[in-house]
C-alpha cells in the first residue's frame, strides 16, 4: 500500500490494493488481525516534507493534478495512493474485513510516543487531562485537533490500523510509549492504565520499582490494583490532571516532605569506598561494549578517581528514591489540587540526594532553592547555566555542607551514568537520548567537581580546605 511504480492508471492502483488485501484477509484464521502503520494522505506532516513519490504537497491535491505535476517535473505518473481515515476504512470493508479500527500517531507511526483512538471522542479529549503531550508542539496540535472527532481523524499524521478477520475487541483508547521501559494502556470506560514492561532483562527489578515503598507512598502516588510478573504488567487508577509547573513550589515542598519520610524509614549508612567500588566492579563488565561506551565509562571512572581521592572514608547515606522525580512526573490532580507523583518503574537504592539532584536538573531548575528566579533558563543553554547557578548556590552554604553536597552530587552523577547503561543494555535503541543526557551530566561534573571546581565562579574555595 502506499507507493506504486509500474502501475499507470488509478484505476490499476486500486485494484492492485484491493488483491493485496483479500490476500491477507483470506490468509488469515479467524478471528485474526491484520496491523497497518501507513501515512495519512492530509497530514500535516506533508507541509515540510515530500510524499513517497518525493513531490511536495501533491497528497492534497486531486489525483489528476498530482498526475499532471509528476509527469510535468519528474517524467513519470502520480503512483503515491494513500487514503485519509474514511479512505483507509473504506478500502479494507471492500476487502472483506469485518471489522476497523483506526488509530491516530504522534508524531509519526515509526516512532509513536502516542496512540489514540479514533473511533472514541473521549480519548482525543482525555488526553491533555491525562497530561500526555509532554512537547509544546504536541500540546498545540492536540488542543486543535481535540475540538472535533473529525479534525482529529482528518489532520492524523498517520494511522494504525487493525483490521479484523470476524469479531475484534481492542482493550485501551490510548497507548502511550514514554521512557522506553513500558506501554501505558489507558482504558478510559474502566478508568485504568495498565503498564506492558517492554525489556524482559528488567521486568523483575521494574516491577519490583513499582511495588516498593507503595504502603508509605499511597497518599502521594496512583492507586495499585494489580502486579503481574509472569505477563510483566501492572494496572494502576487513571489520575487526572495537570502536569506541575514552576509556580507549584509549594506542592513540589509537598512531595518532598513525604518522600523525606520515606529516605529516613530506609536509611542505611555505607562508606564511600565500599559503595563506589561495587558500582566500578558493574562498569567493567558493561565496559566490552561499543566505543561510544568506553568513552562515557572513562568518564564514570574519572568520577571514581575523585571521590576515591577525597571522599573514601567518609561515610553516606543510601535509601530508597523514587528514581524519576522530575515536573514531568509530577501531576496535580483536577478537583483536589493535590500533587501525584507518577511512574515508579525506576525506584530503587540509591545515594540520600538522588532524588533532589534528578529534580535539579531535569526539571530545568535548581530544585527547591529558587525556583521562581529560574523560569528564564531555556533549555538550549540548560547545562551551562544550570552549572553556574550550582556553583553560586554551593557559595552560600558553609564549608561542611558545601563538601557533603559535593560527595552526594558525584555519586548523583555516577549512579545516573550507572542506571542508563544498565538501560542501554536492555534496551539499545534508546542510545542516542541517553547518550546525550550523559554528556550533559559529564559536563555538568566537569564545571562542579572535577579538578576545574576551585577555578570557577570568583576561585571558589577548593573543598579540600
């Protein structure tokens, strides 16, 4: 479907998509689905880029006119024949299929970070309540698109498509592919979302994640209704609401007062030495892996050296931390106001200030310290002036405090470098995101606790002193 090159006429074109189609229909048992993932013919995504045949705009033109500019331009007829959704659901009836679903993409059916039922009013609206576009683009299509079931089908980028030989259910009205360890199902008539752990390798500790600390957090995270290790899913109540800003300083205070109880019920006190040298010993076996790796390990090891150097005897605190905790997990709920945090897959034992340097730097802030003064960081120039307002933080703060921030945000820096590794492994086509957030963190060590620390910002006093 989609592109023809040795056929002339449209006529030709349809008929071959027709065959095509009552081929699979008659190959499968009953029951059975067929899944397409094709373009929509109207989609906005054609405005900046070609069509298969390689011709702009064609797609929304009439099929004669299209013809009349390919043969004009390129020497060769108009072969691109992909359908809106009404175009698509007729085609696939004629077919034989008794049954169509139609699903929307964004942004488009390669990558989908989300999917949404067409057939379903409620799922093009809910999805700004169940706070899933997360990009300032992705907002605005959607707060178009949410006005009309109709717009929605018509100004799709792309479609899945699952048409059924015989009767079909599908469970969910939106799917939704975040951090690359699972697919949220949202089926919004039962109000659940359950939770697909996609790598086998972490199902056992994901699900472990989610389960952990759940009696202390309760007041603060999704109701837990279900836990299934074999089929690697877990159910959760929907929450709906709004994703928390800067300005919800006093609810973000909120979260972590809670999350403060739970450090303290967890506690557990190690030396430096012995807790880095686990974490070296796990590094050297990922370190086989490609080039690109062995670069990044170096630089965990540089930060081993360091605190190696400084820090060995000292002793810290490690506990159990959220793992996550960012503004886009963050979700203040509609009627109540009050705060949820969201997304417990990568809750595990970690250093006592894990948490609050995850929040630091991934929610473009420098925490609870002041955030309102921070709203003008953009994220193109994140990193280096996040580093900067660290470096002025950590010179209005006495010397013992100054050095334990120091040894605490090393072994952040470290155990984030740790964790994503232990990611790529499972999941390599992850590599080019997290790659990047760890070249932002090495930069970050790099201007806050590497040897360059006493050079910055007015020749801050070296924490050796």
């Amino acid at each position: 479907m989609g592109y023809y090159e040795n056929k002339e006429t449209p006529k030709e074109v349809i008929n071959s998509q027709l065959t095509a189609l009552k081929n699979c229909y008659s190959s499968l048992k009953r029951d059975g689905v067929l899944v397409i993932a094709i373009e929509n013919r109207f989609a906005p995504y054609f405005l900046r880029f070609p069509d298969h045949g390689g011709s702009y705009f064609t797609s929304f033109l009439p099929r004669k006119l299209s013809n009349i500019i390919t043969k004009t331009f390129h020497k060769r007829p108009y072969n691109t024949y992909t359908y809106d959704y009404y175009g698509y659901k007729n085609l696939l009836m004629k077919a034989g299929f008794e049954n169509v679903y139609i699903y929307g993409c964004w942004p488009l059916y390669r990558k989908p970070r989300i999917i949404y039922n067409l057939e379903n009013d409620d799922a093009i609206k809910s999805l700004f309540a169940l706070n899933l576009p997360k990009t300032r683009i992705g907002k605005a299509y959607f707060k178009i698109v949410s006005k009309s079931l109709i717009l929605a089908k018509m100004l799709a980028n792309s479609y899945i498509i699952f048409a059924f030989k015989g009767k079909g259910r599908l469970l969910g009205d939106i799917l939704y592919s975040g951090n690359g360890l699972g697919v949220k199902i949202f089926d919004l008539k039962n109000k659940i979302v359950i939770t697909k752990v996609r790598p086998k390798k972490l199902a056992k500790a994901i699900l472990k994640g989610v389960k952990n600390m759940y009696e202390d957090r309760k007041t603060i995270s999704p109701k837990l209704k279900h836990i299934d290790h074999d089929k690697r899913i877990y159910v959760e109540e929907i929450v709906y609401g709004r994703q928390a800003t800067l300005n919800d300083a006093e609810n973000i205070l909120g979260l972590f007062n809670v999350m403060c109880g739970i450090y303290k019920r967890y506690a557990q006190g190690v030396i430096v030495s012995e807790y880095i040298g686990k974490i070296r010993e796990k590094l050297r076996l990922i370190s086989k892996e490609s080039l690109e790796n062995r670069i990044l390990i170096n630089q965990a090891n540089k930060i081993i050296d360091y605190l190696s150097l400084n820090y060995k005897d000292e002793k810290i605190i490690v506990t159990k931390v959220h793992g996550d905790f960012h503004l886009g997990n963050i979700l203040i709920k509609e009627k109540t106001n009050n705060p949820v945090l969201l997304d417990w897959e990568a809750s595990r034992t970690c250093s006592l200030l894990y948490d609050y340097f995850t929040f630091w730097m991934l929610a473009h802030s420098v925490g609870l310290i002041n955030l309102k003064n921070l709203i003008e960081i953009t994220p193109k120039k994140l990193p280096e002036q996040l580093a900067l307002k660290i470096i002025d933080h950590f010179k209005t703060i006495d010397n013992k405090v100054q050095r334990k921030m120091h040894l605490y945000f090393n072994l952040f820096l470290l155990e984030r470098i740790f964790y994503k590794f232990t990611l790529l492994k499972a999941i390599p086509y992850l590599r080019d995101l997290v790659t990047k957030e760890l070249q932002h963190q090495i930069f970050l060590w790099k201007h806050i606790s590497g040897p360059q620390f006493s050079e910055n910002r007015d020749q801050l006093k070296n924490t050796e002193n």
